[in-house]
C-alpha cells in the first residue's frame, strides 16, 4: 500500500469515475485501474463496485474512504508545515474576520510595520472557522477571529473580551437610551449576522433579565431552570445565546449573510442587532449604539496559529498587539504562544 494507491482510490471514491479520476491525477485510466486493484490485492478486500454506473463504493470502501480520506488530509498539511519550516516566507499574512477590521487591527498593523519596516504583510478577510483551514493550508499564518476552537493542530490566545452595544435605528423608541437590558430588546426583530456558530456549551449559566449571574449548582430545587439551562446548551447562534443566558427569547428573527448587511437592515429600520463596540461608528447618521449594562455580554478576540510551527513575525505581532491596547487603557493578559517560549 503506498500514496499513489491511495490517491487513486480517493479520487476515485470522490469522483466515481475511472476517466474523470484519471485526469484528475494525472494517470491514464488503465495505471489508476491497475493502482486500485493493486490496493485491493494487497488489502485482500473490494473497495469499488464495478458494476454498477456510475460506480460506488462498497461498505468496506465507504469505511475505508471515510478513515483514509482524513488521515491523507494530515499527511498533506505535515508536508506542507515541513517545507514551510525548512523555509519560512519573510511575509506574514494574518486572517481577520470584518468585525475586528473596524477595531484596532488597523493601528496594530500601523505599529508592527513602524517597529519592523521589513515585514511585508498581507490581510485576508475570512471568518473564524475557515481559519483553521487556511492555517492548516497556509493560506494564512495567524488569524484574528471571535470564536474559540477545539483542532489538535491549532492553538489559540485570547486576546481580550469587548463589549457588545445595541444597535438600534434612530427612529427607535429606545434610540436615546443610555443604559439597555435585554430584556428591554426582546419584543424587536433581532438581526442574526453571524457565520461560525458556538459550539455546544459545557458550562452553562443562567442569569436574571436584571444581569445577576445564577449558577445552576444554585438553581437545583427549581425544574424550570434545569430545562432553561439545557435549552441553552442547546442554542449555538452567538447573539441568540446571549439572549437564552438570560431567560430570554427574542420576538422575532432574522438572518442576513454577514454584519455589513445586519446594519443595512437596522439603519433601513426593520430591526435591532448587537455588534462588538468597535462598530459604534459605522453608519452613525441613521444608527444609534447603545451600551448594555450586563458586564458579560462580550465577545472575545483570539489569535490562532498552528501548534507545530510559528512564524517568526507572530512574537512581533504580539508585541505590537499589546503596545496598542496599554496606549488605550485597554485591559488584557499578556499571553504567548507555546513554541514561543
């Protein structure tokens, strides 16, 4: 069994044709025909059905493309980190999702190129979860992202919790308060925007509408906040979450392809959303922003890279990261990654 039988049979397997899987590798029909059943021989098991058009795979095939399909993706991205170790590019290209582009990321990129004028940076917008991939790829070296992510090849810092605000039209009853609860929001339309959801919560909380955080070790006694916590656990749409850890369930919802459309809908008056505070200047003539009073209602930025390999401009970034927010007051904990130290 070796890598070119390998990759005839998955070429196969995702394409279910010998001619479209011969050129999609670069072989002629007959050399992928003799690879695969060469791989069959020596496995002593029938992966393909040939009888049948278009072909599929049989049951032991489907096992096997299912396991073996993963385990060459790894392959591909050890390959990959090893030539970009022996190698390193003297470019860093750093991931952002949108919602962090409004914030500081301008004025940290600003810093890291005035401290190190031989950096040659490059940004990519792209959400949270496709990082992981384009880390993997190296597509990106580092990626700023709201969501934290469990992948036995990435590691991640937080960086640091910012708050939401209310986005609300100005013609909104509640357009001129200073201080909003939730449940002061939730007869409106909510605007949903977000594209990673959370995954699924290990450590629930309920809290009050009035923001007094209720454990549920507190709540024992009481049938109606066990079901309240299990339904949050159940919840994985960010703004939506927020919501159900105060008991709460918006009126209405509705769900746009990203922020930049969110804030259309709310600036054209036909509902409410939350943004992270660094958005409070967009589209100031038809939204007002308003704080929330619950302290917990944040979202986070982290910093992912690989686990195995970190590029030598990454300790840079950081440093400059962390300049920008002790010259904005910012409160933070400063972190490294793990090669780093």
């Amino acid at each position: 069994m070796d890598l070119k039988q390998l990759n005839a049979f998955i070429a196969v397997a995702e394409l279910r044709s010998f001619s479209a899987a011969a050129t999609k590798i670069g072989l002629s029909q007959p050399s992928l025909s003799r690879l695969l059943k060469q791989l069959e021989t020596d496995m002593g098991v029938m992966l393909v059905d040939r009888y049948h058009r278009p072909l599929h795979l049989t049951e032991a095939g489907t096992f096997f493309y299912d396991k073996i399909s993963t385990i060459l993706t790894e392959v591909d991205t050890v390959v990959g980190m090893t030539q970009r170790l022996s190698a390193p590019s003297s470019a860093l290209n750093i991931g952002f999702v949108p919602s962090i582009l409004y914030g500081l990321l301008p004025e940290i990129i600003a810093r890291l190129k005035q401290s190190n004028p031989e950096i040659d940076v490059n940004l990519k917008d792209i959400s949270s979860y496709q990082q992981m991939d384009a880390l993997k790829s190296g597509d990106i070296d580092i990626g700023f992202g709201r969501f934290a992510h469990q992948d036995p090849w990435i590691q991640q810092i937080l960086l640091r919790h910012e708050r939401y605000v209310v986005a609300l039209p100005k013609a909104h009853p509640l357009a001129n308060v200073r201080e909003q609860r939730l449940i002061d929001l939730a007869n409106n339309r909510l605007i949903l925007y977000h594209q990673t959801h959370l995954p699924v919560s290990t450590m629930p909380e309920t809290v009050s509408s009035t923001g007094t955080p209720k454990t549920l070790g507190q709540n024992k006694k009481n049938n109606t906040s066990h079901h309240q916590a299990s339904t949050v656990e159940q919840i994985t749409e960010p703004l939506l979450y927020l919501f159900a850890q105060y008991g709460i369930s918006p009126f209405m919802t509705t769900t746009v392809s990203d922020l930049q459309v969110a804030l259309g809908l709310v600036a054209a008056g036909e509902g409410i959303t939350l943004v992270p505070a660094s958005l409070k200047t967009v589209r100031t003539e038809q939204i007002s922003y308003q704080r929330l009073i619950h302290e917990n209602v944040t979202s986070p930025i982290y910093l992912h890279t690989l686990k195995d390999f970190v590029h030598p401009h990454i300790p840079d970034l950081l440093r400059a990261t962390y300049h920008v927010y002790e010259q904005r007051g910012i409160t933070y904990r400063r972190l490294k990654f793990e090669s780093q130290r």
